[in-house]
C-alpha cells in the first residue's frame, strides 16, 4: 500500500501534527514501508496459531498489601515549601 500526500494530510489532522515539505516526503516514505512491512506480514499463514494476549507467560506476582506507618506527617511535611498545618499548599489550578 503506498501512502500519498493526501492520506497523510488526513492523518495529520488527526494527529494535530504539522509538516515541513521535506518531513512531509520523509514521512511518506516511512509509513508507505511500515504499510508494506504489514502487508508482508499478511502473506503468513495464521490458521490455528492461537492470539497473544501476553508476551511473557509469567503472571503478576503481587505482595500483599500491608498498612503500616512508615513516615509521620511531621517528617513527610518537614520539608515542604508551603504548608498548612497537615496538608501541603500548592498553586490553585482550577478555578
């Protein structure tokens, strides 16, 4: 499949990116062999090959998850820059 610049305007806007002429050619080289690369891969025979879902058969081993104290609230404000009584102070960001 070859892609044109018309195909890559489109994905473009899409992608709110924006193009020089040269990174616009640059590009269209670049997808148009990624697309025959994918093209490529659909010449291979997948009957009754199974679909990943993992690339590693190992599971997540999680710890269990323990309360416990572990810096007070003296320590973890101790150096903050603003702070007010038991909280840290930041900038509002939201009106």
């Amino acid at each position: 499949m070859k892609i044109d610049k018309e195909n890559l305007q489109k994905i473009a806007h899409l992608a709110r990116l924006d193009f020089e002429e040269d990174g616009a050619r640059e590009m269209v080289a670049s997808m148009t062999e990624i697309l025959d690369w994918v093209e490529k891969l659909n010449e291979l025979d997948t009957d009754g090959v199974e679909p990943l879902t993992n690339m590693a058969a190992e599971q997540n081993v999680l710890r269990d998850d323990v309360a416990k104290q572990t810096l007070s609230h003296e320590r973890g404000l101790f150096n903050a820059p603003k702070k007010d009584s038991d909280y840290f102070r930041v900038p509002k960001v939201l009106e």
